[in-house]
C-alpha cells in the first residue's frame, strides 16, 4: 500500500478537535459576532508596555526567538520567588499539557480528572495512548477527595485540576490543594492548571514548593495578560522534571515578539490591577444581568460568569443558541449537571449591554422549547 | 517514589538539544555577535506589507488565533494550485516535523535520512522511540538511491530529503526528486523538506501532486519570507493525510499576529523577488571572500554557502571557532568528509564585511593548528 502507516495510536484516534474557534463559527453563521465573550480572553488587552514591546521585537521577527527564552524566563523566576530552572515556556497551557502528557503518558497509562473539565488535555491524554478516568464535579466545585481516591484506584500517572476552574469559575483554598498534593499516591502527578490564577482569591493560591516533583503548575500570558494570540504559556515544577521538557519540545517554537511581549507585560503590575478591578466590574455586572432575567449567576474566581439556566442542559443549549443567533458567542460547560449553565467571558460594557440585549430573547425561545 | 513516572521512551533519551541557539552563544561569550551569518535567517526582513501586517494584529492580540488558519491556508492554497485541504499550518516546520514523526513512529519504526542531515528532524525520531538510520551524502548531495536502498532494507516508514539541502545548500533536479518519488517502497512517506524552495532553480521543484499519500511537503515564512520568529511553516499532502494532523496538533498554537503577518507576505511578490537578488548577490559576494582566502565555494539554491576549508573537520572547526571570536557567528557541517566545510548565511553588505574581515585571521589561527 502507498501512503503513510499511522502508529496504532494515531489510526484509532478519532478525527475530533477539542474546540471549534469563534472564527470558525462566524464563518459558519456567515457574520461576526457582536460580542466575544466565549473564550475567556481578555477584552481589555495588553498592557501598553506589551504592546509596544511586541512592535518593538517584529523589527527583529527575521530572526528565530531565543529557543532559552533566557529574559523572560529569569523574569518569572525573580517574580515568583523560584529558580529559572524551576520554569519551561510553551506555545500556551495547551502545549505545555500535549508536552506533560507526552512525558509521561502511553498506552496502558491512567489519567484522572473531572467530567466536563479541560476537553484540550483529554485530547492529548487520548492523543497519546492514555486511559482517561472521568469524577464528577460536587457542587459545581471539582472534587480532590473523588480525584485521589479515583487515581489511587487506578494508579494513575497525572492528575488534571483547574484551580480556579474553568468551566464553573468556582474555585478550591490554598489549604484544600495542599491536603490534595500531600495526598498523591507514589508516581502520581498533579497537572494543576492556574490558568486563572490572578483572578483568584490570594488564599486559593499554594505556596511554592518547587522540591516537589509531583506537583506542575501551569500558567499563562492568555488571561489576565490578554496575549491569548500571543502563545506564552509556562510550566513549573521542580528543576529535574522541568528539565526533562528539554527531551521532548520544540526547542526554537516561541514567536519572538511574543516573548518580548510577555516580559514587558510582567513589569506593568497596574496594568494587572487595572484589568483585575475591570474584571471584577464585569462579573458583577453580567451577575446582574443574570439576576435580571431570574438566573442564578455562579461565584467566580476566573474572568467569566457561569450562570446557572434553571434548568437542565438541553435548555440551557438552547439558550446559548439563542444568543449565538443573535451574534453574541458564549459557550457552556459540557456534562450535566453543570451544563445547566452557559459560561459568559468578562466583556466591555458595550458587549454586555449586547448580552443583556439578546438574553431575554434567548431566554422566551428557550422557554418556548 | 514520588514524583513521575517517565514513559519507557523518555526516560531513555539523552538530556541532549538540537541547536544551541545565537542567544545562548552571545551569553556564553559575553557579548552580542557583530555578524548573524548561522541561522540561514533572512537578514533582509521580511515585506514591509508583513510588518504592518502583524502590528496591525497585535492590537487583537487579546484574542486567540484562528485555530484552522483558514485565510492563511485558502491562500497558499490558491499561490500553490492546490486546495486548502492539502495544506496544515504549523509552529514553523519544525512543529509539523514533531507532529509528522508523532503519526507514524513508534519504538520499532525505522527512518531513513542523510548522514548530516537535519537534526531536529532526528531529534523528533529519537524522542518518539523510532530508530534512524543514517546515509552517506553522495558529492555534497543527498544520495536518493542510497536513501530508498536503506528505505527497502530496513522497511522505512519516512525518509527525510531536503530540496535544496541543508547544510550543504546543493540541491536536485525535479526528475531526481521524481524518480524517488515513483520508486518509494510500499508504506514509505517522503518528508520532502522545502524550506529554501523560494531560492532554488525552477527545474529543481517537482509539480505538485496532492494525490498521491507518500509525499509530504514541508514549506516556512522562516527563510525567504523573512520571519523565523513568528513560528509559521505548513505542510503539503493528500488531503487525508493532512487530516490526519488534526488529531495530533496544538490547534490553537499558532500565535494570531503570525499568520496576518505570513498571509501579507504572501500578497508581496515584488519584496519576495527583491530578497531573492539580494541572497543572489551575498551568495556572490560569500563566495569572492571565500576565494579571496583561497578557499572553495560550493554551489547553493539557497540563502547560505557552504565554503570548503580545504581540510578536514578538525581545521574547519578551528575556521569557524575563530569567527565566533571575531563576533561572526556561523555554522558548520556535523559530520565528514561535510565537515570540511563552514556554512555562511546570506548577510546584509555590513555583515558579510565583518566575515571578510575575520576570515583572515581565524584562517592564520586554524592553520597553527
């Protein structure tokens, strides 16, 4: 036969994408949307430093990024009261986890995590050979005790845990997270994703104990820093694990302007501030906008809003519906009983006042079945 | 133990990298380069188009980019003669590299590739448990029937063939390239590696044929569109075979900016044409200082010169640690009787300058052995 042999893996795959992207399904209605408030970017941008930074580094884009990205790496470590060799730069979270998976996952490899969470690492979970086990969420929060008692079961390699959470925006104490890390059972890893980590809470936030090689931490310039087109996502974890990513990534895959972007970004700590209070400004008002139409808005933690439909998931897809038709894109959690909810981004006032235009009308033709 | 468990194939890799990239070398020596001649970089930059371009895009870097690089995609489609569906963007082709091996090696899966060839080629074969093998160059050349002899013996699921060839910048003739194409042993992909196609002869560049599912080609905006730092290359196939990326790939990896940048490049025929005499002229130009110093020459379709030292690799290693203490930073061949050769890039008139400057001297040094 001519033509590629796929590896055993690959030929069972099947040919799913974790997400389909707004762009995409503007194409697909045939029109923009009037409010992009699915994907939990920022709205509000970068910092102006970033900006410029950015324009600054494409004078330079003919040549290839520092495959170390030695400045910005020694930049978080000073941040974060940790080593540069504590922290390995990816193409975002999403790269980072295919590069965690790929590390340690094959066939015949167990994988935990909440039922509705992260579709991106099941992907590469399943991309990779791995066996993926499914708890549920409690109250609307994901489950540590679920999640450990499920990897001791089936002595699993990874455990995946967003804290904040996304899709719910609830989120875990500090002291839960830490009772969950001195509780994996021997070879388990903890994938704890903080994609969302500067809108949290500061007591939901462990300390760092980069010794630990059980624990990754995951995080991001695509929230808080509004670089999610950037692509700058970092892991960290103790320094041999973190060396180990040397084995397996794409040494020279990091945009240049974007790194530049991402170091200039960290010193503007009032352009953080000031898109952290925007954000808060957000959530309350899309909470009162939910409240308005006799939704119950979720507490969140993270730059969006799930709000509770009232009832089960079929009517609340109908509602998202309802919205997309009217060019306002939101998405919603996957399984129930979460997906009793639609999950609305943190937006400007201009795209939640399209929000709270379009929702009553969502809302009467869901009603209506 | 706590801590992770490494897959079988992880933990047997070597904590070895591909490139140590100029960055790390102007650390390590303390001080910035005067000349960037080693990455095969353009120099030159890229359209003033693609620069407008990307700062354009950076003030939506807060959004993610299209995951499917649908207007890229469309119109490399229609510059090439070929549908959208033959065609999957990637973070420069080293990813699409990383992500080719993925779908079809495994431990026991064996490739084929030239002895010098590209590393990072190997580096992916290695970190995916495949097994290379390796084959002399023939005359400075990639030896295709060498190649598909080892292919059949050893039952190759790739063989790896750059056109115009890296690091020696020699190149093959459309038939040769199409004569290993009809001869391709049964379940034998080609990774034709076109990444200094836009600077080689016409008669060197097969048609395209989209049908046929053992060829896969491997295009960038790294070399002669002047953006190695935006991370954005693409592959050509049959359109199942493309498809079949979908199931392995960081859909949302490629940074937003990037692609604007890479789809005005393409609108710019006129700076393409411009880059292509400017390399033209610094090929000319390599050469006269090449011979000015009574070295060879060799003839390149691309945007370097690989110069011939006269030597052996002990000599032309002694060439080039002399540049790098001169501030010249180049490369050279990995293995004999290449290694006689250093690799100089296509530089602006003031950095070819400083070659001829140092060569010189780092000659008279590698001379007193």
């Amino acid at each position: 036969m001519r033509g590629p042999r796929f590896t055993d893996i690959v030929a069972a795959l099947p040919p799913t994408v974790p997400f389909v992207g707004p762009e995409q399904m503007e194409r697909d209605r045939g029109a923009p949307f009037v409010a992009r408030l699915g994907a939990n970017e920022s709205v509000f941008g970068p910092s102006p430093l970033a900006s410029r930074a950015m324009q600054a580094a494409d004078a330079e884009i003919w040549k290839y990024g520092d495959s170390t990205s030695f400045d910005l790496r020694h930049a978080l470590a000073e941040d974060l009261g940790i080593g540069a060799d504590n922290i390995v730069l990816g193409a975002g979270i999403d790269g980072l986890l295919e590069s965690t998976v790929r590390l340690m996952v094959g066939p015949g490899d167990q994988v935990v995590t909440s039922d509705g969470a992260y579709p991106t690492f099941n992907f590469h979970v399943a991309g990779h050979g791995g066996t993926l086990h499914r708890v549920p969420y409690r109250d609307d929060h994901e489950d540590t005790e679920a999640l450990l008692a499920k990897a001791r079961a089936v002595g699993a390699k990874l455990i995946y845990l967003a804290n904040p959470d996304n899709p719910m925006g609830s989120w875990l104490s500090a002291a839960q997270v830490e009772a969950m890390i001195a509780a994996l059972p021997a070879g388990c890893v903890l994938v704890l994703d903080e994609a969302y980590v500067e809108f949290a809470p500061e007591d939901s936030v462990p300390a760092f104990d980069v010794t630990d090689p059980a624990v990754l931490r995951f995080r991001t310039f695509s929230k808080a820093h509004g670089m999610a087109g950037a692509r700058v996502g970092y892991a960290i974890g103790q320094a041999d694990v973190i060396a180990a990513y040397e084995k397996v990534r794409n040494h020279f895959g990091m945009n240049r302007s974007a790194q530049a972007g991402a170091l200039a970004a960290l010193q503007d700590r009032a352009w953080l501030a000031r898109v952290q209070r925007d954000v808060a400004t957000a959530r309350d008002r899309i909470a009162a906008i939910a409240r308005d139409n006799g939704l119950r808005p979720l507490a969140s933690a993270t730059n969006f809003v799930a709000v509770d439909c009232g009832a089960d998931g079929g009517f609340a897809r109908r509602v998202l519906t309802g919205l997309l038709a009217q060019g306002v894109f939101v998405r919603m959690p996957f399984v129930a009983p979460e997906d009793r909810c639609i999950r609305i981004s943190a937006g400007t006032p201009e795209m939640l006042d399209a929000f709270a235009a379009a929702l009553p009308e969502a809302l009467a033709v869901a009603r209506r079945g």
